[in-house]
C-alpha cells in the first residue's frame, strides 16, 4: 500500500482530455464541486444511514445502561459504544468509496486494466489503519462526549430532581427539618465502568486481538481485519477506565514527590523572572487549536483519503522513500540491533510519535502536487468551517427567537442534520479532489520523466 502513490509508476501518460480545474491545484474548489453534485446522492444515503443507525444507538446505549446491575450493563453500553464508532468508519469508508468511481485517477487505473475495488475490499484493507489513525488523533472524545451528552438529554429529569432536593434541603434546615440525602444523577455517566468489570473485558480483548492479529497475518481477508479493528478499539476503550484510575493514583503519589515540588517552583520563579512570558505562553496556548485546526486536521483527513484510495505511508521509512534520506535510514536499519529497533518502535508507540509518519506522508504526497494545492486544501477547509457556521447561524435568523424551548430544541434537529451533511459531504469531496490533483499531476511527470 505504501507504494501507491507511486500512483503513475509504470502507467502510460494521461490523455490530454483531461480539464484544467482536475489537474491544476488552483482549480481545487471547483473540482470538489463537481465531484460534490456528481455523487451527492449516494453521499447523502450514506451519511443518512450512518445518521440514522447512530442514533438508534445513542439512544440503546442510553436505555439500556440503566437498570439492575449497572456495572455490567455499562460494559454493554461500551460494547454498544464501540458498534457506534465502527458504523462511523464504515460510512466514512463507504462516502469515499462513492467518490472514487468520479476521480481522474480512478479513472486512469482502470484504464490500465485495474479492476474496480468493491467495498467490503476496500473496507477490509483500510479499517486496521483507520482505528490507529483514529485512537491517535483522539477522535474518539467527540463521540464520547455525544455519547455521554445524548444520556444527559434523555435523562435530564435527574439533575432537576437533585437540584430540587438540595433546595428542600435547605429550606428544611431552617426550619428544623432533617435533611434527606439527595439521590446524585448518574445519566452522562454510561461509559465509566467499574475498575473490575473493566479488568475482566480488558483482558477479554487483549486476548481477541492477539488471536485475530495472529490469524490476520496469516490468512488476511476483510472479515479478520473487521474482528482485529474491534478488539482494538475494545481493548483501548475498556482499558481506557484501568487507565485513567492508574494516572488518577499516579498523578496523586507523584504531587507529593520532592522532585514534582521543586520543579513546580522553579517553573514558578522563571514565570516571575522573565518579562511577558505568562503572556507568550497565553498567546501560545491560544494559537495551537487554530494550527491544529488549520493544518493538522486537514492533514490528518488527506491521511485517510489515502489510506482508502490505496497510498497509506505506514512508516517512517515509506516516508523518506525516494530521497536523499533513503540510504541513511536503510543503513541504519541494518547497523542497529534487533533489540534496539524492538526498543525505538516501542518508545515511538509510547510517546505518541507512531501518528506523524502517516500524517507526514499524506503532506508529502499532497506537496507532490504543488505547495499552492496544500495551501488551498488547508484554506478551503477552514472557510468551509467557517461557512457553515455563518449559515447554521442564517437558519437560526430565519426561524426567529418567538418560539418555546421545546419547539426550539426540535427546529434545531434539521438545522444540524442539514449543516452536518453538507460540510462532511463536501469536505470528504474536497481531500478526494485534493488527492485526484496530486495523483494526476504526479502521473503526468513520471509520464513526462519516462518519456524523456
């Protein structure tokens, strides 16, 4: 997979039919477009469906974490959880693959006798990659707050019955009254197991995923991808709750240390010592969700827009294949010991440096297609964002304030499906043109390159 944005290598030159907007970086937007109304129907069946079946279990997981015996009917709402989370990939999977059979690149392969990919293949090769991609980058807190929010709506009543107790206590108190402990809500909560029924599922999965990695790397096939995909977001998910217990009492043993004392106040004098520097770390700190958003978001989507259409760099190494670090990272590789290279990819894994090849080479192959289509990708990106907020808010306008609370909140469900249909439809289409661009114009100049 890595070699495939190797896109043109060995393929014949690209007929000259070809319109400027599919293959210049400048003609980006309109690119995205035309794939946007060429295949706006199957976009939007897909992510109705992934809609649709989204909700229903939001609100399964809802009912079902309440009840007799919760800490294992929140293992099952985990389980439900994580069902939610590879219906997103899916649909995500099954949105691209839609826009595949409009792409220019699509279109050149098949004329080199490629056959066309079905879906379940597709899926099948991208959904082990996705998962890493997708626990890397900490997508996963977006659907685990909407899973813990949905419980919250739907049990709202709680926190007005807990309210309501705390104030008849009060009133109670002066008038003599004993005061009744009042019941704290537990709706929001469905995803927060008990460290034991944690530890039993957490071992499950550890269990699952080294059968089916096993039985992946032997035989392959779509199905065994599926089955190593959802041991590892079970085994990531359940021991997410051993995790944060373990920090909780870390972070607390570590407070007290000598060491932590010191360095906090050292940290403290140096605030104090040098001028503006609260402020430049302020301004820091404000600046980084702006670049994350900019820059590493786009980038992190092209890694997936790649991944799917079959140019996944997985390493390093994929990486700077092809330049001038090439041979020194492959004399490296062969100088270093065993045990050493075991010791570095473990320390990568640990450290959180194993999400930057992928990322670094999604940059690289859209920089293949010229800086002015990088810089176009991350500026339509962010004024699409943009766009869609200001129209959110236009729809909002039109419908007026003179409503009740209720009416309200049910104006706001098709405001939102609709702002989310568009701006997911349309951005999946744009890094799909962004790569058909790349492609295109990196095929033309190993075309141009052989023919010379």
């Amino acid at each position: 997979m890595s070699d495939s944005l190797t896109l043109g290598a060995g393929s014949r030159p690209v007929s000259g039919a070809i319109r400027w907007w599919r293959r210049s970086p400048y003609g980006l937007p309109l690119h995205a477009l035309a794939l946007w109304v060429r295949c706006l129907a199957p976009l939007v069946l897909w992510f109705g469906a992934g809609e649709l079946g989204r909700f229903g279990l939001l609100v399964a997981g809802s009912e079902f974490s309440h009840g007799s015996f919760r800490e294992w009917r929140l293992a099952g709402t985990m389980f439900l959880f994580i069902v939610m989370v590879m219906l997103g990939m899916v649909v995500t999977v099954g949105m691209l693959h839609a826009v595949r059979g409009a792409l220019t690149e699509t279109a050149a392969r098949r004329a080199e006798g490629e056959e066309p990919e079905p879906l379940f293949t597709a899926l099948g090769r991208a959904i082990i990659a996705y998962v890493a991609i997708y626990l890397a980058w900490g997508w996963h807190v977006t659907d685990w707050r909407r899973f813990a929010d949905a419980d919250m709506e739907r049990y709202a009543e709680q926190y007005d019955r807990y309210v309501a107790a705390g104030i008849e206590n009060a009133l109670g108190a002066a008038t003599g009254k004993p005061p009744a402990p009042p019941v704290p809500p537990d709706a929001g909560t469905d995803l927060l197991l008990d460290v034991r029924v944690a530890l039993v599922f957490t071992g499950l999965a550890i269990v699952l995923r080294y059968v089916l990695s096993a039985l992946h790397d032997r035989r392959g096939g779509p199905r065994l991808a599926f089955g190593v995909a959802f041991s590892e977001l079970a085994y990531t998910f359940y021991g997410a709750v051993l995790v944060v217990a373990l920090v909780g009492e870390r972070s607390e043993w570590l407070s007290r240390r000598a060491a932590v004392t010191w360095w906090n106040e050292r940290w403290a004098a140096l605030e104090q010592a040098v001028p503006g520097f609260p402020a430049a770390m302020e301004r820091l700190a404000g600046l980084r969700p702006h670049i994350g958003g900019a820059i590493l978001v786009p980038l992190t989507l092209l890694t997936l827009v790649i991944l799917v259409y079959g140019a996944y760099t997985e390493s390093g190494r994929d990486v700077v294949k092809g330049t001038g670090l090439e041979e020194t990272v492959t004399k490296a590789g062969r100088r270093a010991h065993r045990l050493t290279r075991r010791g570095a990819s473990l320390f990568a894994a640990r450290s959180g440096l194993d999400r930057w090849p992928p990322v670094l080479g999604a940059l690289r192959a859209t920089l293949r297609g010229g800086a002015p289509l990088f810089t176009l990708v991350c500026l339509c990106y962010v004024l699409l964002g943009v766009a869609m907020d200001y129209a959110e808010r236009g729809a909002y306008y039109l419908i007026g304030t003179a409503h009740r609370q209720l009416d309200w909140l049910v104006y706001q469900i098709p405001v939102r499906f609709g702002r989310d249909l568009v701006f997911t439809t349309l951005t999946l289409c744009l890094f799909a043109a962004a790569f058909d661009i790349a492609a295109t114009r990196q095929r033309a100049k190993r075309s141009v390159s052989r023919s010379e």
